[in-house]
C-alpha cells in the first residue's frame, strides 16, 4: 500500500522540493531490493503484474528526480514490461499453468527421491509441448548455452568527487573498465581433463561510492593505532612499515555492511595518507625478524565480503630465488602513485584489473578436480608414527582439522550430507609396507650454490607418485592390519600422515608437506621442527614449521573432498595452463605459503557446494548428449519415437531442461540447497528419456532390401571395343602416319 500511495503522488506530480527529496529517498531506498528480485528468474515468477508495473515507475521516478522525465518515462515503461514479460515468457507462462508450484517440493524432499511427473495435471503436460520442435540441434544448443551470473558489489570508499556528477562519473568509468575486461568463460578445470566444464560464468559488477563518514572512520582507527605504537615496533625487516590488527579496520567494514549479504561485496578503500606506511597483520603475536609473518593489505570474511586498502603498503611477497606468482608492490595500485592527470585513467584501470583477479582467484575460482555428490563421507588419519615417536611428539590435532569443517558445516556441506573423522596410527617398525613404500619413494637432489666458491649440495625428497601408486595398491592390507572399519555406504578419503626418523628435512617433491589425490592425501614430516623455505615476503625469508601438519591437511580436504582450488591457482584457457599468482594467498585461507590461517573465507565456503554443483550439471550435461547423439544416430526424433512416445519425451525434456535453468539460477544466488533438488530432480527425467529412447530403439527389426541387377552396359563396353579398335589401327598404319618426309632423300 505504502508503494501504491507514493506512485499515485508521483503521478499526479508535485512540484515541491521536500516531497521530491523525500521521493528520491524512498526510491534510492527500495529500488535495489526490487531490482534484485527481479534479477532473481525464480522471484520474477512469483511476482505479480502490479509489482512488475510498479519496478518500472520506480526507475521512472529515479530519472525524473535527474529532470529526465518527459523524455524518459514512456521509453522506459515500454522496455520495462517488453523486457520482463517477453524475455521470462517461458516462466511467467509456466508460473500461471502452476508448474512452479508442483516443482518446489525441496521441504518435504529435499534430495528428490520423487519423480514428480506423474502427478502433474493433463494441462501442465500440455503445456510442456506447447511448441514441438523435432530438431536436435536447437537441443544441443540450449545444452551449451547455460550460464550461472555473479554479481559483485564495488564500494568505492575515499573517492573524490563531491558532486553528484563526478561520483556518477567516476563510477560508470571504473564499470566500464571491469566490463571491458568481463568475457563469458566456460568453468575451468586444473587438475583434470577436458579442463572445462559445459558451464559458462559471467560476472557482474556495480559500482557505487560510500559516504564520508566511513573513511573517516578508518583513516582515524588506523592512524590511533600508528600513533600508539612506536616508529619500529612491530616494523618488518627489510621493509619499513608497521603492521596493523586487521580486526581494527574489519569491524568497521562489518558495522556498515547490510546483512543479509545476497551478493558479493568489494570495499576499495583510499584513506588519506598515514605518516607511517603500514601493512595488516592477521596472526596474533609480535612481528619478529626470526619468524617474520607475512604482511597484507586486504582481508576477505567468512561472510561475502573483502576489503582492500590502496592506501596501504606497499608489501611484496613471492617465490624468492625463482617461480611465478611474485607479487609485487604495483600490483595493489595506491592513489599517492599517480598524477592528477593519470588518477581519472591509469588509476582506475589498475583497479579495474585488480578486482577482475580477485573475481576469477576468489568469487569464481576455478575447480581443482570434479567431485561427485557423496551423502556420506569418512576421513581417515592413519598416522605411521616413527620408532622415536612418543605421545608428546605427535603433533598432530585431529581437533582441529575437525574444527575447521564441522564449525562451517552448514556452509560447506548439502542437505543431507556428512562428514565423520577418524583417526589411527601404527608404528613404522611394524609395517613392513610403509618401510618399503618410503625406501621406493626416496629420491635425492643436487645442487651446486655459490658461496665464496661452489659447494655441492644433497637434498632428500620423496617422490609423492610412487607413494601414491605403492599406497593404492597394499592401502588394503594396510588398513586391514590396522584394523580400520568404516561404513559400508560411505566414501572413504585416507590421509596418510609418515614420521620419518630423520633429522634432516624431508619433503614431498621437494617443496610440498603434503599433496591431495583423488582417493588419499599423503602428508611427510622428520625430525626436523621448521625450515627456511624458497618464499619470501617483504624482504625475510618465510619460515615452515613442518611438524605442524594440521592447516596443510586441512588445505589438502578441501581439495579432494570437495575440489576447492587454492587461493594462489588457477586455469586459464589462453595459456592452456595453470597460472600461479600469491596475489590473494594471505589472510584468511588454508592455502600457500604465507598464511597461518585455518579457518575458511566465503572463498572456500561457497566454491565448496558449488563445486560439487557444477560438477552433477556438467555430468547431466554430458548424459543428455549422448543421448543426442544417440537419437541421431537412428534417424532422429521423428523416425525413431512413434506419436505418443515422442509426446512424453518432449514432456520429458523440457521439463529436464526447465529444471536445470531453475538449478543454475538457484547456484547463481547462493541457493545451493535449491540447486541440489533441481539437479536431483532432473535425473529422473533424463533416466526417463533414455528408457524412452531404449525402448523405441528395442521396437527396431533388422530388414534387408534386396536391389535387382543393374542392366548390362552396352554403351560402356562398346565405347571400349571402339577405342581399342582405334588404338590397333594406329600401330598397324603407324609407318604411314607418321613417316618422316626429310628422309627419303
């Protein structure tokens, strides 16, 4: 009633200030959430035409507050209803026959167990062939046209512009770059082949500027606690800036940030400039020059947000003798690095190309390995303890590892999934199978390194393939002799935790404590309590304490259970490769060599289902091809179903791939329990249309046409005979023919 009564205001018009002020209020208000519904496909058709009609005299009024209304309101009311009520005919349509309201049944199944088919009415499954199309080709193309759409939410925090139209301007530029750089690309794959899903991605972003009070309110936090610490306290070697709490500035991000959070959201933040620059810490404790802690200028929460700070730095940290993926101090563009006449340009499109990697590194990373949907699922730690190893020495936190998937349970896991931990050890002096798999795997390095003259140096290594080909093929005996029991329904991930007794550093492939497989994870560790490692950051080498196995493992699940990425990996189709770049391997993730985070970002909460996700849609997918090809290959639709078979499978299929339109959009908005019930309850329709396609392939009879036999070619063999004879006359008369006249003489 309350948007009833402002309209009819706005369409009988007042020409007073405070009521139009007023009006944009309201507007700016409700126009974003009433956007968002109708981006939503699933809430376009709940909606009711007034609501549809009321949206568009809303972005009537936005523009008649900017003094467009004469020329706008008609053309935009037009385009409005032609857009919705044209585009989503297909769901409006099928909103009005009650098809929606036959397939919502997630409540009461949510795994859909029931084929809801046969329960639909006699006009429902008129309607899903009210336009049949025998061709095959329009299918194949609507199976290569799916695309789930995110959208992102850029804040720009200490911008300047105070008028309305440098804000406007500046905002629409800095779209207009992200755009530029926005491709519709197919869902990429690293570790596995083909590396592309049948899933195309494409992000959205909107770009708006927040108001002064909150980079107020950062620049005077971070500057309270500059001042409060001394000058060297806390600076980091090498590097001259002073680390400061992220939880300082993470709170006042989170008191501005509108929950429920239903899209990404990027705060860019510019604060003035400091009299110190400083980098963000994200460990407790104090910064020291023997155990350096790596140094940032963003933090992403567990909820769907991120904070960068330009104003930051500048803080560098990579692979420190050669690699890829250094990441330098340009590549976190600051304002004091540009000119008045590079800050409209340069500026922005560095930002531009910065929150485009975070976008493809953290908001749609890649997939590390296509994962199965397993409803239930055991994690087995098989600790080989060494002969020295005593209770106090074990280092290993089964808690922990536990902590940081059970507490993100509702995030990480589908309905009715679950995820058990188990743990077990054996002592390395009673398998006699570990001993054999360690001296197969054991492998050495030679290297010569320059120090006042050239020294040969020897480093041991295991070979993590020979473990894993060694451990899948006695894994059995082993767990058998351990006694290990597990669930007979249930998939079963062995992680294999090997104390050496070596006091020397021992690694798999040379770099890795541990290394995820498909079906086992294997994790090394010596005597040995840390070690220097081949990274840096800010100017100090990084140091590993290799007896703390715990957050490597739990980096290591993540990627074979459910085929999260690291933050610092990712695929791209151009190079044909995987690319490394640290750029986001700090703060809160699991992953790389900088961070000493075991808790999970909405980077790993979300990639998690929706991996899982796009994993069954690629799969149906590729099913639904098959049997595509299969059809054609007998002739097409038309030959090879009779009237009343082609009728179901036509109702079959276009409720199969109305299913997975609603599963994709459901991904799309972060409902993936939705997502999970469609892709559920399309099954059942594909399984229909093969056994629809079995059968009528089965009423096939081998028949044989037998052809008479063609005439006698006359003309053919008497051409030949012809030519022959013309040939014989030639040799006979060949004296005649071709004598020489020069010669007789």
């Amino acid at each position: 009633m309350e948007i009833y009564n402002w309209l009819q205001y706005y369409r009988h018009g007042d020409g007073g200030g405070g009521e139009t002020r007023e009006l944009t209020k309201f507007v700016s208000n409700i126009r974003r959430p009433l956007r968002s519904m109708v981006l939503m496909m699933d809430s376009l058709v709940a909606l009711e035409p007034a609501v549809c009609l009321y949206i568009s005299w809303l972005d009537m009024a936005a523009f008649d507050v900017l003094g467009l209304r004469k020329v706008v309101s008609c053309c935009l009311l037009t385009v409005v209803i032609t857009f919705l009520f044209d585009g989503w005919k297909v769901h409006c349509s099928s909103a009005g026959y009650g098809l929606d309201t036959s397939l919502y049944q997630a409540a009461n199944d949510p795994l859909a167990d029931q084929d809801i088919f046969p329960t639909l009415s006699p006009a429902l499954k008129n309607f899903l062939v009210k336009n049949p199309s025998f061709d095959l080709g329009k299918k194949i193309e609507s199976l290569s046209g799916f695309e789930s759409t995110t959208l992102i939410i850029v804040k720009l925090v200490g911008f300047p512009g105070d008028d309305d139209r440098g804000r406007q301007q500046l905002q629409l530029q800095l779209a207009r770059y992200i755009d530029s750089l926005n491709q519709e690309v197919r869902v990429g794959v690293i570790g596995s082949e083909p590396h592309e899903l049948m899933i195309k991605t494409k992000i959205t972003v909107e770009v708006t500027r927040v108001g002064r009070q909150l980079t107020d309110k950062v620049h005077t936090a971070v500057k309270a606690h500059l001042d409060k610490s001394a000058p060297t306290t806390g600076r980091l070697y090498y590097n001259p800036i002073q680390g400061v709490p992220y939880k300082i500035v993470d709170d006042i991000i989170q008191a501005d940030l509108e929950k429920p959070l239903s899209s990404y959201t990027v705060y860019i933040l510019n604060t003035p400039a400091q009299d110190w620059n400083y980098g963000y810490e994200y460990q407790a404790g104090s910064q020291t020059n023997y155990y350096p802690k790596c140094a940032g200028t963003f933090w992403t929460g567990k909820d769907r947000y991120m904070w960068i700070d330009i104003g930051a730095g500048p803080v560098e940290y990579g692979p420190s003798t050669s690699g890829e993926g250094y990441v330098k101090g340009e590549m976190f563009p600051t304002a004091q690095s540009y000119g008045l006449n590079q800050y409209q340009n340069v500026l922005l499109a560095d930002l531009a190309a910065m929150i485009w990697s975070a976008a493809r590194m953290l908001f749609v990373p890649s997939v590390r390995i296509p994962v199965s949907f397993e409803p239930d699922t055991e994690v087995h730690i098989i600790h080989i303890q060494g002969a020295n190893t005593t209770d106090e020495s074990l280092g290993i936190e089964l808690k922990l590892i536990q902590d940081a998937f059970l507490n993100d349970k509702d995030s990480l896991l589908l309905p009715h999934q679950k995820l058990r931990f188990k743990e077990f050890s054996l002592k390395l002096k009673d398998c006699a199978l570990c001993a054999a798999a360690l001296a197969r795997a054991h492998r050495t390095y030679t290297a010569r390194v320059f120090l006042e003259r050239y020294n040969l140096f020897v480093e041991d290594y295991l070979d993590s393939k020979q473990l894993h080909e060694f451990l899948s093929e006695f894994g059995s005996e082993l767990e058998e002799k351990m006694g290990i029991e597990s669930e007979p329904t249930a998939r079963v991930l062995p992680v294999y935790v090997l104390d050496v007794d070596s006091d020397r550093q021992l690694l798999l492939d040379r770099y890795h404590q541990v290394i995820p497989f498909r079906d086992m994870v294997i994790a090394v560790r010596s005597k040995a309590g840390q070690v220097v490692t081949e990274y840096s950051c800010n100017g100090r080498p990084m140091v590993a304490q290799t007896r703390m196995l715990e957050r490597p493992i739990v980096g290591a699940l993540l990627q074979s259970l459910f085929g999260v990425a690291p933050t610092h990996l990712t695929w791209s189709a151009e190079h044909n490769s995987s690319l490394v770049d640290y750029r986001w391997a700090v703060g809160q993730t699991p992953f790389g060599p900088f961070s000493d985070s075991m808790s999970l970002s909405f980077a790993q909460r979300d990639a998690a289902p929706r991996n899982v996700l796009f994993s069954m849609l690629n799969q149906s997918i590729s099913s639904a091809l098959e049997l595509l090809e299969t059809i054609k290959v007998h002739g097409g639709e038309k030959k090879l179903f009779g009237q009343k078979r082609h009728l179901e499978f036509l109702q079959r299929w276009n409720l199969y791939v109305y299913k997975l339109e609603k599963a994709v959009a459901a991904i799309s908005h972060f409902d993936f329990k939705m997502g999970l019930y469609f892709l559920k309850a399309a099954e059942h329709d594909l399984f229909a249309t093969h056994n629809l396609a079995y059968a009528a392939s089965g009423d096939f009879e081998a028949t044989m046409i037998c052809y008479k036999d063609p005439p006698f070619p006359w003309v053919s063999v008497l051409s030949f005979i012809l030519f022959l004879g013309a040939l014989g006359y030639i040799w006979v008369r060949r004296d005649k023919i071709f004598v020489n006249k020069k010669k007789r003489f």
